[in-house]
C-alpha cells in the first residue's frame, strides 16, 4: 500500500494537518501536501477511469505532466474540473470527486468497454457511427457525449477574479531550477531588468529530490543561497506559481500566475496573466521522465520512477511497500537507492539493458537489491492496482520467466527535454543519437523582431541531463545572453556541480522487444486518451504516416496533457511501424499553452459588462426610466419602443406610429454617424467617396448621398450637409460611424495622400433628436426660436440651418426618414437631456410621444426607404434598389463606379427592390423568407426567385407591408409569389411599388 | 504578438494595428482598364514570402497609415517608418 512514513518530507509542516473530502471520504494530509502526495498518503491510488475504456488509473507523475488525476474541485461558483492533483495545493476542507466514471470510481459500467476493447481500435469512432447519417446527430453523439467527457462545466458563475499584468524585461528565465538560477544571479550582476518563474511553489526544481553537490555543499543550500541572494537586488523580480504558457513573436510571452490555492470561500483574486515583452528569453524547463510501455503499465501503482522518488523526499509519501524498478537508465537507481534507505523494499532493479557499470551495481547490490539486466516486464498483474509483474528476457516475445510481488512499479524511460516553449515561434529541434531524445537545434533559435535569436535554452532543457553539465551551461547561456544586450562579456564566477558520469541509455520504446500482439494491445502509451502501441501501429498500417494524421486518428498526444508523456513513445512506435527513423517521423506541432489555463485568467476583467462596453447616448438614462425596451444597435443600445402601462410591444409600436403621423413623435437619433470633413479638397475627395456629386452641393443644403465599396456594393446612406465652402458633415448609419470614418482614413492616407483634407469623427460631440410629425414646426416654434426661420421658405425641405432653440445653440436639418414634416435638431452632447425634457414641455399641447426604433423602421418601410443591413448584404449595388437617380453619371471616377460597370452587374436578371402585399392582409411574412418559382435546379433544390428583406405590420395602411429583393422585379407589378413557410404552407403575396404611402410627399412638403 | 513601429507612438502591440496588405499597384485609371483587369486589381493580392513592404494602420492608437518591410517567413523588421511628431 502507500501510506506516509514517518519521517521525512521536505515540502511538507506536519504540525500543520489538513483535512479534505475525497469522493465523500474524509482524509487527511498536511500542509505543503499537493492533492496527489495526501491522496497517496491516504493509500488512493486509484484516482480516475479513463477516458475511453473507462480502465482504472493511478497517479502517474509528480508534476504538470500527470495524465491521470484530473479532479473536481470546489463546489458552486468555486467548482473546477479537470485540476491535475500533482499540481493542486492541498488546503483544509477541501473538496474533491474524481472524474469521468459512472456511477462510482470503484465500480463503473464504462469499464465493459476494456472487456470490448478489441472492438473499439483507433479510428473506431470514424468507422462506425458514419452511417446512416442522420444517426449520429440523434443517436449516437449525444450517448457518447453522455459516455465520455472530461468533468463537468460549472454550472455557477466564477465567483473569482483575474486579471492581467503587464511587464517588460531585459530578460525573462523560465524555470527556477538550477540552471535558471545560475542564470538569474549572473545576469542580475550585469545589471539587466529580470524576471524569474517558476511552475512550482519551491526553487531548486529536481535539484531538490536528486541530492547534488556544488561547491562542496549540498544543491538544497546552493538554491537557498541563490535565492536568498538574488531576493535583495532591485533588479530582479524572481515569482513562484508562475506556469510559462507560450512563446509568441517578437520575445512576447504569456505566463500564468496562480495567487490562491481556492481556499477561500469568498471572492477572491484567483490568478495573473502576464503579458510580458522580453527583449531576450532564456527556457530552463528540465525534462520529463519517460514512461515505459509494457503490458499493463497503466494499472494503478505504475509510476514514473522520479515520481516515486519525488513523494518519498518532498512529501514523505511511500508509493508502495514492495517497489519493483524498471529501467533502461542509471537515473532510476536513485529510486531503488532511496526507497531502500528509507526502510521500502526493492525486490528488484529490472534494467533492460545487457550491463550495468560496475560502480552502480555494487553500490545496489550493497543495498540488498537484486538487478536483472537484459531483462523486462512481460505483464503486470492486478486489477484495480498493481499485485505484481511477470519478468521477461527483453530479446524475447515476453514468455514469463519468473514473477515478483509487489504493489508498485517505478519505470523510467529516459527523459525527454521539455522543448514546448523553445518550439511554439519557430524553434527546431534535432535527435540526440546519445541520450535519444529531441533537443533543441541551438542553430535555429526563433527569432526577434531584429531578425536575431530571441530566445535560448539551458540545462536539462537544452538536453544535458547531468547536473554538473546543466549548471554549466546556465551560465554559459546567460554570459551570451549579457554579451548581445550589453555589448559587454560579464565576468561570471562559474561554480561548478560535481557529478559521476551515467552509462548509456538503451533505447526502448516498449518492451519485451517481440512482444505478441496480446501483450502490445495492452500496452498503453497515452495514459489519458487509451492509446495502445497496437493503436499506433493499426494507424500506420492503416496509411496515416504523418505523425500530425496519426496523432488525430488515434488521439495520441491529444487533451489536456498534449502528450507529455506519450508523445515520444507514440513517434518510436510510428516510426518502428513504418521502418523509418524517429527525426524522420519527426514531431507533432508543439502549440501554446503549455498547460491548460482557465477561461477566467483568459478573460482577466473582460467580463460581464467590461465584456463589450455599452455606447450610451446622452438620452440612455431618460429612456431607461421611461419604459424605453432596449435592442442592440452596433455597440448602441436604442430603444426598440416605450412601453406604457400593460401595452404589450406591438401596441406600443403602433401607438407610436399613429401618434407621429397625426400628431408628433421624438426620437433619439444620436447614434447616427456625424464625419466632418473640411479642406480645400473636401469636395473633390467626397466626389470620390459618395456615388453622388457632393461638389455641387449648396451651402446650406443637404443632399442624400450612397457609398459603395470598390467592388461596387452599397455600403453606407446618409445625408451629407454642407457647411461651408470646405467643409461638409457627412452622416452615416449608426453602425457605420467608426468603419466610415476609418474608410475615408484609409483612402486619404493610402491612395489620395497628397489631397488637402481632415476628418473628423464627431458622432459623440453631438446629440441629434428628430421631432417629428405634423405638429413637430410648431412643437419648435413653442420652444423658443432665435436666429432661425423654420417658415416653408425659411427652411425648406433639405435645408439646413443654425441658431438657438430654447437658448441651446443648435444646427437643425429639414430632413425626414418618416416621410412627415421632420426636423433633426443637433446640439452640443451635454446639452442633449436638457433639450429632450424642455421638447417634452412645450410638447405636451401637441400629444408629443417619444418613438422607437421598430416605429422608426415601419415608417420608413411604409415610405420604402431602405435600411443599410436589410435591404443591403454586401452583394447589393444601389442599382438593385432603384437609386439610380443618385448615381452619377457625369462623373469620371468614384469608389464603385469601375465595378458596377461589370457585365454581370448590368444584368437583366438581377434581384431588384419591390413592394410586397400579401394576399391576406393581416399576415406578415416572416423577414428573410424565399419565394420560390416552383421549378428545382439539377440539385433539386426549389428555385428561389426572391427575398424578403424587410416585413411589418403597418397600422398606417392597416395591413402587412413588406420589401423584398425579386429577380427583375420591377418588371412584375401585381405578380403572385409564393413563399413557403417552415410548416410548409405557404404565403402568396403581390409584388407592388415600394413605396406604400405618400408617394407625392404631401406630408413632408409642408 | 509583433511589436510594430508606429512612426507617432513608437513600439506598439499588433492588436493595435490592422494588416492592410502588401503596397500594391497604384489604383489603376479605372477607365482605362477591361473588367478582368479591375478583377484582377480587387481581388488578387500579391502574398510574397521574404521581405515585403506592407502597409499597417494604426487602429487602437493614432490612427495612422504607415509602411514597413517585414520578412514574411522570420516576422523580422527590417524597415519601419522614420518617427513623426
């Protein structure tokens, strides 16, 4: 069993006891204890089912690289799935359920996949749930969905906070082990601005487990001198918890600050994301052990033999009582030395290698430990956790030779470099043929915006793995590092680590060497996603030789290990399969983030309202206190319509309608885009942006004016005002204020760069309120007019003037989009509320109601003005909506007029702007609906003949009115076309002239 | 995340900016040109690797249009715009 000795633990205060839930279970451990070392501390060593067979797993590894022990922790709004219990702080209460079982860990009914598994091999998925087609949707993907699924997503909003940070450094070092320290102080002597991080909550990273000298004493004090030291300098910022997340152009890099292990019942600010530019970066990540394939090796009490080493010196944690070795390296001696020191047993060192050196096997054999070289495991035995393993020769196909009891087995594979960051912008990596691992190929560091290496690698990471080498090129790293910021070559004092040199590693990829199939199909290589050697070599024998196919074939190396363990193992066995060498199968894409971070610390204080900040007009406040139901326009909220006490929305929006065609509305038309533009070429330069000529155009006068795009499709309406010899004020849509302006922008600064024109994007500067109606010149009037003569001739239709109203300086335009007497009135923003409530006073004689958007879109329907956004796509020219009138033809060049000449766009057979009365008057065709001409193309899709692009109910003509986009249209007045609904019935409606009401404009002459 | 050179806010993020493709051709006399030419000038954007002078603009911050030569394989710099006040 594993349990917790007595003694010993580095990482560990056992004054301090913890107490946490584990599957309703109360356990404990102590503070400093990760979720995995109390787990085991505790004798769980089962933790999870995986994901596909739903096969029994234990703790794997000791840090970020655990596949297996993904928890559920928390409840409510602090619940998180998928935490890695090797890097989970254990605090007191803490509440933990493991995942993906059903209904209990111990007894799950998933697990009858393992009985199948024969009939579940890689790509099973793909081949059988193809057909028939519609199953998948109905069937099958919800049961598996059911079925498989990595935690639960919280139901309750995060109750945390997050936020970003934000730094720029001479230099940042990722990796707080030896190699980055020595780094770090050399560094902070030659003065560079440095930031330090590491993913654990101690220094010294294997250092600490893995006794080594430097400088005659121990590493343990080595680190506690760096650190103590480098913690009194100004310069230097040195972080624990800090997991580096990726690498991105230009020395930019993402780091993940954990602050609060979620203890707290309370709000708390949970974690950082760092944004930080480094001018140069150094990776000191280390190495992950490898695991070993054989047969079984995913059995509970299998472990990386680091890891076993690592729960037994930092946490005082024995994995097992009986620990069986298997290697095919000297490093896993350490875990046989150290087990057997503390009192464990070690039936046996099972090396697959045909020798040891003499040195080793004496000081093991000193110990009492019996090593067996040349020899592997052919199977291990147990069911929910490990009884014991059958030895093999590793030349042979895996005949049993002997078996050995025990409770766990410590592999070591080898290790490979954790190469993730130096690869995520462009880093290659080469084949180590002597330790036979991928390591950085120094000779194509990913590169800066200076067209120089912007980052390098030392240590363990960098592919030395012996401590006197790793410290070594620490300092050689950072002296080059120095030497391109400061021009200068730093005298660094190298202290040196001692350490005996390693036999070599035997490559094994999976063991025994001939293993049958039986025992290949029961051996894992990812732990987390079910993939087994025989997986692998289906894949290839399949036809997926790309590493990239394999891997989304399989899904070996995919979820949220990304392969940490797997991936190396998988490439051999792909590569062994396709007789090709590993460097030639090469790597899968190593992508950020190196660990998962959570959506919270993505988000930072983008969220709820920070999320997408709300545009307000000057009028929001008012609207919002009276009645006004909000709808989004662009980044606007506008009021749909004002409800009045029990009107539901539709009688709203007809009261208004009414009430402003007899009487007068208001409308808050403030987010409506308002672009100066003024210069001695303004004119010349809006004849080019307009389809209209704007040079023309009067002072005083307003003109209505189209913007196309250069592909000839409309863009933009609205009306421009001339206000001046140079200058003109351009309105625009309210969702096109900021791409307007950034249009004419990019046109002056890119094409027309030498023409003598401003812009100006003045849309918040002024408020602009319509009051509309027949009553609306003496709602005015009321008000109180100086300098302004609102009389027919004073101002006439599509005039413009300026003065005051009710001593508010003001422009007001005689424009209308309702088709009434309508006057838009702009003044200055803070002004705004103070004009709307002195309006509503002098109003209240005249029946003045405040109108919405819907009022506002049936009115202009009825008078079959267009809406950029319905009537328009971005596939309609203004020719298709009958505004040839406000096309020029005179004019040489404007942005369009080359793409509208284009044959196609001539057509005869274009989808053209007509009126729609449906036959039965009170039914409204739904917007966006088709009418179709009853014949069906080869496809035997209906040929669809037309599109609904606007549909109201209008209570001016008391029937539904609609506009519509018709394949030559206009030449089919009074034409029935059929549209046919979802139920399948269908709506017949006449096509018509698009405007409804008021063709002559009798109501706005006036 | 380039670090880009705006000639008046200096080094700046790239989510500042938005690409506004390689310098082109100028806009061709649109009156002088057969419909596929002007197709042509809308639709196919010359994407060279190595060195390419591209124009950026400014977005989040001042608004400016600007030229630099970026090598489109190794993202590095090789040209920025002389700064402006």
């Amino acid at each position: 069993m594993s349990s917790r000795l007595s003694t010993g633990g580095k990482l560990i205060d056992r004054s301090l006891s913890k107490e946490f839930m584990f599957n309703g279970r109360r356990l404990k451990g102590f503070e400093g204890d990760t979720l995995a070392s109390a787990l085991l501390a505790n004798d769980q060593v089962m933790v999870g089912r995986s994901f596909k067979y739903h096969r029994p797993r234990g703790i794997v590894a000791s840090g970020s690289e655990e596949p297996n022990a993904l928890m559920e922790t928390g409840s409510g709004s602090k619940l998180e799935p998928n935490q890695r219990a090797t890097t989970t702080k254990l605090f007191d209460g803490m509440r933990v359920k493991s995942q993906n079982h059903w209904p209990t860990l111990e007894f799950d009914l998933g697990a009858i996949n393992s009985t199948f598994s024969k009939f579940f091999p890689a790509g099973f998925y793909y081949k059988t749930f193809i057909h028939p087609r519609f199953a998948w949707k109905y069937l099958f993907e919800p049961i598996i969905r059911k079925a498989a699924g990595l935690g639960n997503a919280p139901k309750e909003k995060d109750c945390d906070t997050y936020e970003y940070f934000y730094a720029h450094v001479d230099l940042l070092i990722i990796g707080g082990g030896i190699a980055g320290l020595a780094a770090a102080s050399s560094a902070v002597k030659s003065g560079l601005k440095v930031l330090i991080v590491e993913q654990n909550d101690y220094w010294g990273g294997r250092a600490i487990v893995d006794e080594i000298n430097i400088e005659n004493g121990s590493g343990s004090d080595w680190i506690y001198q760096q650190v103590k030291s480098l913690s009194n300098e100004k310069n230097v910022n040195l972080r624990l918890n800090m997991m580096a997340a990726g690498v991105y152009d230009h020395g930019y890099v993402l780091l993940h600050e954990t602050l609060t292990d979620g203890s707290n019942k309370k709000m708390e600010l949970r974690q950082r994301l760092w944004r930080v530019r480094a001018k140069q970066t150094i990776v000191a990540t280390g190495a992950i052990e490898r695991p070993l394939a054989f047969a079984g090796n995913d059995l509970p009490g299998v472990m990386l033999a680091s890891a076993v080493r690592d729960y037994l010196v930092n946490f005082g944690v024995s994995c097992g009582d009986r620990t069986v070795i298997v290697t095919n390296n000297d490093d896993a001696y350490r875990t046989a030395i150290l087990m057997k020191n503390a009192g464990l047993e070690v039936p046996c060192i099972i090396d697959a290698r045909p020798s040891v050196s003499e040195s080793l096997s004496k000081q093991v054999q000193s110990l009492g430990i019996k090593i067996l070289t040349g020899k592997a495991v052919s199977t291990v035995t147990g069911s929910k956790r490990v009884e014991g393993v059958a030895i093999c020769s590793h030349a042979g196909s895996g005949e049993v030779l002997e078996t050995v009891a025990c409770d766990c087995v410590a592999m070591s594979g080898g290790w490979s470099p954790v190469v993730h960051l130096w690869s995520h912008c462009g880093g290659k990596l080469e084949w180590d043929k002597k330790n036979y691992m991928f390591k950085p190929d120094l000779t194509s560091a990913p590169l800066g915006a200076n067209g120089e290496g912007m980052l390098t690698v030392a240590g363990t990471a960098n592919g030395f793995l012996i401590s006197r080498d790793v410290l070594s090129d620490g300092y050689t790293k950072s002296k080059e590092i120095i030497k391109a910021l400061t021009g200068k070559v730093p005298k660094i004092s190298m202290e040196k680590a001692h350490s005996g040199d390693e036999s070599e590693i035997l490559p094994v990829w999976f063991m025994p060497q001939g293993a049958t199939r039986k025992l290949k199909s029961k051996t894992w290589l990812d732990f987390q996603n079910d993939v087994k050697v025989s997986d692998v070599e289906l894949a290839a024998q399949e036809g997926f030789e790309s590493v990239e196919h394999t891997k989304r074939y399989t899904t070996l190396g995919m979820a949220t290990d990304q392969g940490k363990l797997s991936n190396i193992n998988g490439l051999a066995v792909l590569s062994n399969s396709l007789n090709v060498s590993i460097p030639d199968v090469g790597t899968t894409t190593f992508r950020p983030p190196f660990q998962p971070i959570s959506l919270g610390a993505i988000a930072g204080e983008a969220r709820h309202e920070l999320f997408k900040p709300i545009r307000k007009t000057s009028i929001h406040n008012w609207i919002n206190a009276n009645g006004g139901v909000w709808e989004p326009v662009a980044d606007w909220r506008r009021p749909f319509c004002f409800q009045r006490n029990g009107e539901s929305i539709k009688e709203a929006v007809e009261r208004e309608i009414v009430n402003t065609r007899t009487n007068c509305g208001i409308l808050d038309a403030s987010t409506l885009g308002k672009i100066l533009v003024k210069g001695p070429d303004a004119a010349r330069f809006l004849d080019m942006i307009y389809t209209n000529v704007m040079s023309n155009l009067k002072v005083g006068k307003c003109r209505y004016g189209l913007m196309c795009s250069e592909n000839g499709f409309l863009s933009d309406d609205g009306v421009v005002a001339r206000l001046s010899d140079d200058s003109y004020l351009c309105h625009t849509t309210s969702g096109g204020s900021d791409r307007i302006h950034a249009h004419m922008e990019e046109w002056l600064q890119t094409e027309w760069w030498d023409w003598k024109v401003y812009t100006l994007n003045l849309t918040e500067q002024f408020s602009q309120i319509a009051i509309v109606g027949p009553k609306a010149r003496q709602l005015i009037e009321k008000m109180g007019v100086d300098g302004l003569d609102l009389s027919p001739e004073g101002l006439p239709f599509m005039g413009f003037s300026e003065g005051f109203i009710a001593g508010i300086s003001v422009r007001i335009f005689r424009i209308s989009f309702s088709g009434e007497l309508s006057y838009e009135i702009a003044v200055p923003a803070l002004k705004a509320q103070e004009f709307w409530d002195l309006a509503l006073i002098s109003g209240e004689e005249f029946e003045v109601m405040p109108y919405g958007t819907e009022a506002l879109h049936v009115m202009r329907a009825e008078k079959g003005f267009i809406m950029i956004g319905d009537e328009t796509d971005g596939t309609v020219i203004p020719q298709d909506l009958g505004l040839d009138w406000a096309i020029s033809k005179k004019k040489e060049d404007f942005i369009g007029k080359r793409a509208q000449m284009r044959s196609f766009m001539k057509s005869e057979n274009r989808w053209k702007l007509v009126g729609l009365k449906t036959i039965d008057p009170s039914v409204v065709l739904p917007d966006g609906c088709y009418a179709v001409d009853g014949e069906s193309n080869s496809y035997g899709h209906k040929n669809m003949i037309g599109r609904v692009t606007s549909s109201y109910f209008s209570p001016t003509l008391e029937r539904s009115i609609a506009l519509a986009l018709v394949e030559n249209g206009p030449d089919r007045m009074n034409e029935i076309l059929n549209f046919p609904n979802l139920d399948g019935s269908v709506t017949k409606a006449a096509i018509c002239d698009p405007v409804f009401f008021d063709k002559e404009g009798k109501n706005q002459n006036v | 995340m380039l670090l880009i050179n705006c000639p008046f806010c200096k080094e700046r993020n790239e989510t500042e900016f938005v690409y506004g493709g390689p310098v082109g051709v100028d806009r061709p006399d649109p009156n002088a040109v057969a419909d596929q030419e002007w197709v042509d000038f809308l639709t196919l954007v010359p994407n060279p690797t190595g060195p390419v002078f591209e124009k950026w603009w400014h977005a989040r911050g001042c608004g400016e249009w600007f030229v630099i030569c970026r090598d489109t394989v190794t993202h590095e710099i090789l040209e920025s715009p002389d700064e402006k006040s």
